[in-house]
DNA sequence: CAGTCGATTCACT
DNA sequence: GTGAATCGACTGA
C-alpha cells in the first residue's frame, strides 16, 4: 500500500535555501498545471540546479537583464525562459529575493492529463516521453513566457502549483553533471534524477554550435 | 547595430 | 551519430 501524495502546496520557506537543498528535495514533487483546456500532473523525476551569479552555466551569471529579473525576485517563482527559437524551459526560483539561484524542471512521470499532453507532444511515441527532457515537459504542459513570474505557492487554481507529494528520500536521490552546459559550468554535479526511472532524459554533452560558412 | 549562439528536439543517415 | 530548425537575448564595437 502506497501512501497518497500530499497535495498541500509547498509554502515559500521550502524555496528559501540554498539552491543545492532545494533541487533533490523537488523530486518526486507534483506539479500542477490549470488551463482551460484542463489539469495535467506531473511527478518531478529530474531537475537541475543553477547557483545564480557564482555559477558560469547560469543565465543570471553576468548578473540582472530584461531575460532573468525573475530570478533576482522572491522564491518560489516560475522563471520562463525561451531557447532554440522554438522551446520554454520552465524552473523555480530559489533563495532569498535579491539572489538568483533557481532549478531547472528537466522531466517527470504524467500522472493526470496524459490524454491532453498527447495532443501537445504529437511527436512523443509513448507516455514517457510526454516529459521527458525540459522543453518536452513545457510543452506537454503548455507552458510559455506568459507564465514567467508565476507564483508556485499560492495554490487554489493559480495556473501552477508545487504540491508536497511524495519526496524521494535523499539516499535514493542520484547526480551528476548538467546536461549541454558547457564551459566552466560543466564541472558542476548538479544534475539530479531519481535512479531507474524511464521518464529521466539521456545526459547530453554540450555540444557547440558549428560555425557557419 | 550586426554577429553569435543557446539549460533542445526531431528527422534522417 | 549528425545536422537543421528558428528567433531573440546578449555582447562588443
């Protein structure tokens, strides 16, 4: 017998620690996601954390822009952000305001709304690749920049939610290094999955651009 | 203001 | 395993 999982949100105070507290912590965590099309749930199987300004492989790195204010704002915020000329990755800000840690929500297992991420992942050949990598989970979830500064915490229909779930216990918790961060960054073991989960996206190296001409 | 390239995904060889 | 798609933020002149 499992136990249910708790669907009480998580309060602000969970995101208000360090980044490296934070991201294990998330797995096995429900995302909810209201729109009108209708709920999708999602249990948080991998995720990776980004250290803000000390941290050469995040984008608040060369500190605030027009792109990552959010990131410098309170904890427990979506920060969205748009890539590639066609994805959004979605993560959650952590730390106290003024600070711009946040982890990136790479994939997770879709426990309500399989149905209406189907139709948003036509290109997905079986339900665990619905969320299986960070713009695959943004877009089963029909997430965009719109939703860039969403407030995580404050539950009742808000348009997404952090519930408590059920937490993987840190013992069971893996990591490694961060998948297509390059440089520096790529140093960094702050990529964090739950073991022998089919839903966890394949570790990529960052792979550079090739020159044009 | 032009050049560069990205916390990726997908189709194809 | 390799390369294209696609656009906007950021950088440096």
């Amino acid at each position: 017998m499992i136990a249910a999982p708790d669907r009480t949100p998580l309060p602000r105070d969970f995101f208000d620690r360090p980044v490296l507290d934070v991201a294990p912590d998330l797995l096995g965590r429900v995302l909810v996601r209201t729109s009108p099309d209708g709920p999708i749930e999602l249990r948080l199987t991998e995720v990776e954390a980004y250290a803000g300004e000390i941290d050469p492989g995040s984008h608040a790195y060369r500190g605030p822009t027009a792109r990552n204010s959010v990131m410098f704002g309170p904890p427990g915020h979506a920060y969205v952000y748009f890539t590639y000329g066609m994805w959004h990755c979605l993560n959650v800000v952590c730390g106290p305001e003024g600070t711009a840690s946040g982890v990136l929500l790479r994939a997770g297992e879709i426990l309500t709304g399989a149905e209406l991420a189907r139709k948003r992942r036509l290109s997905a050949r079986n339900d665990k690749e619905l969320a299986k990598g960070p713009a695959r989970l943004a877009t089963a979830l029909d997430v965009d920049r719109d939703l860039n500064g969403t407030d995580l915490c404050a539950g009742g229909d808000a348009p997404l939610t952090l519930l408590t779930g059920t937490p993987v216990h840190p013992d069971q918790v893996n990591n490694g290094p961060r998948t297509g961060v390059g440089g520096a960054g790529a140093v960094h073991p702050w990529r964090f999955w739950t073991p022998n989960d089919p839903t966890v996206s394949p570790y990529r190296a960052h792979t550079p651009r090739r020159r044009s001409t």
